[in-house]
C-alpha cells in the first residue's frame, strides 16, 4: 500500500497540512463569526446542503477561505497552487496585471475612485499582511541557505568519488539499433 492509499502524510507534504489546517481553522472562525452576525429566521442550511451535493457530485467540495481582507488571492491560490501560502505575492501580481490592462478592469471600479488610486488601494498591504510577507520572505532565505549548504556538502562528498559531472549517451545509442 502506498502512503497516499494509506493516507500517510509525505514528509515534504507535511508543511502543506500545517498550511492547510491553519487556513481551515481560520475559516472555521470566520464561518462562526458569520454565523453569529447572521439575522435570526434566515434558513440557509437547505441551500447550502443542496449546493454542496452538488459540488460532490462534480467531485468538488466547498473550501472556506479566512475572509481577513486577503480571500480573494487565498482563493486564487488554493485553485492556483494548492495552497493560499502566496497570497501576497498573488496579489501584487494581480494589481500589475489590472495596470497594464486597465482598459478591461476600469469600467468596473465602483463609485467616484480613479481607477489607479483603486489600484493603489488594493496593492497595498497592511502591517500584518507585511510582517506575514517579511516572515515568509525569511523562511524562503532560510530554506535557500539550507539547500545551499545540502548541496555543498554533497558536491564535497561527490569530488572525493571521481565521478565524471556529465555522460554523453549520444555515442553509446548509435551503437544500439533501434
């Protein structure tokens, strides 16, 4: 049985589960504090039972996303990536993209606002969404500095084995007839 039939975590899939119960636990939050803001009488239990049939009948299932000013681009990334761990980075890329084509977003800007300050709005981050963005930043140099190091240390181990860095194939298939 392999681990995917067994339902094992891989280890490298290990800081995607972290990622996606944090992510699932947020919702989770937001869904309850939705719930409780909700007027009373309003029975949308049928509708969503009804809808998320639907969804699993599609093989599809509905993901909650934390409603923390960034679901767009979680959104975008959990379809996109698998994971909302680029939001951010998502959303950068998502105000360049409304910038260069603006002649297609900009009927769609609401009320009074020039279409650039919208977009200057909405590429802006707040301290929590930065100190999130320098943290992962981090990690990433953290994770880059590692590898560097694991490689090193395999290109010193490989040097003491005289193995030739490249195998040309080309002469050893001509002799094959195929």
């Amino acid at each position: 049985m392999s681990r995917k039939q067994s339902g094992k975590p891989i280890k490298g899939n290990r800081k995607c589960e972290l990622e996606r119960k944090r992510d699932e636990r947020a919702a989770r939050r937001a869904l309850a504090k939705d719930r409780k803001n909700r007027p009373p009488g309003g029975d949308d239990g049928e509708e969503f039972v009804s809808f998320s049939n639907q969804l699993q009948a599609l093989g599809l299932k509905l993901r909650e996303v934390p409603g923390d000013g960034n679901c767009l681009f979680r959104a975008l990334g959990d379809q996109l990536e698998g994971h909302s761990r680029g939001h951010l980075r998502l959303r950068q890329e998502t105000v360049q993209y409304m910038m260069t084509h603006s002649q297609d977003f900009e009927p769609f800007v609401e009320d009074d606002v020039p279409f650039t300050e919208h977009c200057k709005r909405i590429s802006k981050l707040s301290n929590k969404q930065r100190k999130e963005q320098q943290r992962l930043e981090k990690k990433k140099r953290q994770e880059e500095r590692h590898r560097q190091k694991v490689l090193q240390g395999r290109g010193s181990h490989d040097q003491n084995q005289n193995i030739p860095e490249a195998v040309t194939l080309v002469p050893a298939l001509s002799t094959l007839s195929i």
